[in-house]
C-alpha cells in the first residue's frame, strides 16, 4: 500500500511542474482576477480527478488518495474560489469515476467541505510550508474521519489504521515536497519575469535616452536605439546589429580603440568620458564621447555604450583655441609695428642663450634706433614718426627673418635682433646691410644733423653664453656699442664685448 501512495504521489510531484509552467505567465495569488482563479480552480481541480485515476482501492468502493493536496494548495494560494472549484471538479470526478454511492457522496462533500473551509482559513497570506501543514492536518483529520465512516459501512474496518498510517506520512512527507517545488516554481518564475520587466524598462529608458546608446556582446553591436540609428546615419537597426562595432571606427583611431577596448576588460582604465571618432554608414565622420559599462543582455554578458555627439563641442573647442592663439600672437607683437614686442623678445632672448650655453654656440645681439628720431617727430608729426618706425621695422624683419634670426621693437624708437649660431663678422655685415638699407631708402628728415634723410645707428655684441652667465649681458654690452655709435657721429655699426671694443 506505502507503494500505491508514493506511486500516486509522483504523479503529484510531477503535476506540480506541469501546473507551475502553466502559470508562469499568469501567477496565482488572492489579488489575481477571477478568470486566474477559475483556470487555477480548474487546473487543480483535474489534477485532483487525475488522482483518483490512480488511487489505492481500500474496498471496492473506498479508495484513498492524496487529491486534497492541489485543493489545499489552491486554497492557500488563490482564495475560496480556487479551491471551490477544485472541490466542486473533485465531487463530480469522485462520482463519475466511481459512480453514485454513499461512499462517493460522504467522500466528495467532505472534499468539497473541505475547500470552502480552507479556502476561507487560508486568508490572504499566502502559501507557506507552515500554513500548508496547519490546512493539511485539518483536511487529513476530515478525511480520516470519511475512510472510517466508510471502511465501517463496508465491515472491514480492520484495514483503517494502515490506510490511515499511509495516508497521513505520504500526504504530509510529499505534500511539504510538492508544496517546497511548487514554491520554488513560483519564485523563479517571479524572478524571471521581474528580470524582464526590469530589462524592458532598461530598455525603454535606453531608446528613449537623449544620447545614443548600444550595447555589444563579442565585438558585434547587439542593440542599438533611435539616436544611435540617426548618430550613425542608419535608416533601421538592420544596417547596424549584428556588425562589428570596428566597422564604425576612423581608421585613424582603431589601434587607440583596441588598447582603450583592452585596457577597458582588464579594468585598467576609466570607462567613461573615452574620446573617440566615428564613421558613420555614409562616409562622414562624427566626434563622439564614449561611455562603457558592463551589462547582462538576454542573459548573456555585454558592454553598454552611451554615445554622445561633440562634433559641435570639437569645432567651439578648436574656434577657441584658434582664438586664443591669435590672442597670444597679437599678445606677443607690437601694435604699432607688428614685429614681435618686448616681453616676446625676453623669451626668445633667454632660450637663445639656454641653447648657446648648452651647445657653446656663439650668440649675437644687437641695439638700433633712428637718429635724431625726436627732432623727427616734432617736425613731421606723431602720425609721420610712426611711419617711420613701421618701415624701420619691416626693413629690419624682411632682412633679419631671411636669414633666420629674430627681431623686435626694444621701446620707443629703439629695436633689438638676436642672431643664434653666427660669428662676429658674419652678425656685422648682417647689421651693416641692414643700416646701409635704410640709408638707400633716403627717407626726408629735414631736422637730422648728420644728413638729410632717416639713419640708423647700431650697437652690436657678440658672445658665447654661459650657465653662470645671464642674457641681460647681451644687451649691457649692445647699450655700450649703442652709446658709442651715436658718439662716434651716428650712422654707423659699434661692436663691444668683454675685454674687446670695436668701431665701424
């Protein structure tokens, strides 16, 4: 007999992963609406019938089972009308299988009893292994007392205490089991679908984020939404998914991509704010911001990247630094002349003789202004002086820069040049040409009293730098052949240097 009940309860236990699949789209509980509730009824009402397909023919017509077991469950998990109906499908299953007797109609109205009892004790708590056993004891001691009744109108009451002993271990042992998988059926299927839900909201979100998002699972783009589709210049999902995600790298960039994209899996660099540029399908290029974040994809492990279009931010960045660096030009330059002013020529003066003293390369320096250049303006004019000194400057800018050196406005009407890598002799034929130059140009200067015309008169040094030495003894020793130009009578090329004092 223990083995007719175990028998009956594999069918249960397996009925169970049956009935769970059934409801996985349609969980049962006591808020379900009622169309739920009748399939549940039905679902386990069948099973009860199925059952006593299968049960232990204690007499010829007593048989004994473990059918209340899907009405209890029933019961404790969708309410009264669940378990009605089971009942209900039980009665009518007992005495169409069986047919009309007083055994069929004690037995099916205590089940029936039994289902509306429990279904109104169940409450709305919910199926538990606790709950479960307090409703099983209830609907066993109910039926205990029905095979009793029974087996005693048969006369053979002798057989109770075995069937009874069966009963009660199996339906106790095997409905916590079938109420432990039942349970587990429900919970996993809540998981699921709380995972999908939580995946489609995920990918509502996605498709309706403002920047462009896709996910890539291997190498190949496995989603990809509305911005993503028009970043790229796609006219549906289908020109995009499934493609290698190097597909839509500049050429350029692939090599960076590729340590970035290792560097990202080893987790050896930051994923997010990753700079990069696109090719989008028709050829075009796009600057993009990258951000990349490990997903699950339809259970599968994948990358999500959020895209985000700086092609505009680029070129306002590129304006601004083209900007700035005009600013930092004309921040350099002289606004009368154009030629480089005095705070450029003290950078450019101390560099130079940095890489002298470094390469022990002679450096030469020279100091020039115009003669009489006061008397000059108080005749012809501020406007007229000015023009003078535009023309000095060009004269000695197209000179100087032919060959490679570096000139700039001193202050006032004096002008300095710093010649790198030159020998003495070579830096004076250079400042001669130079002040032979503007004296050819015979510019009037009616108030000179060394000549008719604009001269210049210049002071020339020439050394080679030290690291215990500092550039401003250039332009002391330029000062002094300056001074002793203008001396001499002007118009002329002065050299001074340490320990030497030369004249043209």
């Amino acid at each position: 007999m223990f083995k007719d009940f175990i028998a009956n309860a594999s069918i249960l236990v397996a009925s169970f992963f049956i009935i769970g699949q059934w409801f996985k789209e349609r969980p049962l509980h006591v808020d379900s609406p009622w169309p739920t509730k009748v399939f549940a009824g039905i679902c386990f009402g069948l099973l009860g019938v199925l059952l006593m397909i299968f049960s232990i023919h204690v007499e010829s017509d007593v048989i004994a089972d473990l059918r209340h077991i899907p009405m209890v469950i029933a019961a404790l998990q969708g309410g009264p009308i669940p378990a009605i109906i089971a009942g209900v499908f039980i009665l009518c299953g007992r005495i169409g299988l069986f047919g009309a007797s007083f055994a069929a109609f004690t037995s099916g109205g205590m089940m029936l009893l039994i289902s509306v009892v429990c279904g109104f004790l169940a409450g709305r708590k919910g199926l538990t292994l606790l709950r479960f056993f307090g409703l099983n004891v209830f609907a066993m001691t109910g039926i205990s007392i029905i095979i009793l009744i029974n087996l005693n109108q048969a006369g053979n009451l002798s057989k109770a205490p075995l069937v009874l002993t069966n009963q009660w271990l199996v339906s106790t042992g095997v409905g916590l089991l079938s109420v432990y998988i039942f349970l587990n059926i429900i919970r996993s299927h809540a998981s699921i679908r709380k995972l999908q839900e939580s995946e489609e909201r995920y990918r509502h979100l996605i498709a309706s984020s403002p920047d462009a998002t896709l996910a890539i699972s291997g190498r190949n783009i496995v989603f990809i939404n509305d911005k993503g589709l028009k970043l790229l210049h796609a006219a549906s999902p289908k020109d995009i998914l499934n493609r290698p995600i190097v597909d839509f790298i500049h050429p350029s960039l692939l090599e960076k991509a590729c340590r970035d994209w290792q560097s990202i899996k080893a987790g050896t660099l930051k994923s997010d704010l990753i700079e990069q540029r696109f090719l989008r399908l028709d050829g075009t290029t796009v600057e993009v911001e990258l951000s990349v974040s490990p997903i699950v994809y339809q259970e599968e492990g994948a990358y999500l990247i959020t895209i985000r279009d700086i092609t505009a931010r680029k070129n306002t960045e590129k304006k601004l630094q083209d900007a700035l660096g005009k600013l930092q030009k004309l921040s350099d330059l002289d606004g009368l002349t154009g030629i480089p002013n005095r705070r450029k020529l003290d950078e450019y003066l101390l560099q130079a003789w940095n890489e002298g003293a470094a390469g022990e390369s002679t450096l030469a320096f020279f100091l020039f202004d115009v003669d009489y250049f006061k008397y000059y303006n108080d005749h012809y004019g501020h406007l007229g002086g000015d023009e003078v000194l535009r023309v000095i400057a060009a004269v000695a800018s197209g000179l100087l820069h032919e060959h490679g050196h570096f000139v700039a406005r001193y202050g006032g009407e004096e002008f300095a040049a710093v010649l790198k890598n030159v020998s003495l002799q070579e830096a004076f034929h250079l400042a001669e040409e130079f002040r032979s130059r503007i004296e050819r140009l015979a510019l009037p200067h009616a108030q000179s009293k060394i000549a008719e015309h604009v001269t210049v008169s210049v002071g020339l040094t020439a050394i080679v730098p030290d690291t215990a030495g500092t550039p401003e003894q250039l332009v002391e020793y330029a000062d002094k052949a300056l001074y002793r130009a203008k001396a001499e009578g002007r118009n002329r090329v002065a050299v001074s240097f340490p320990d030497y004092d030369r004249e043209s």
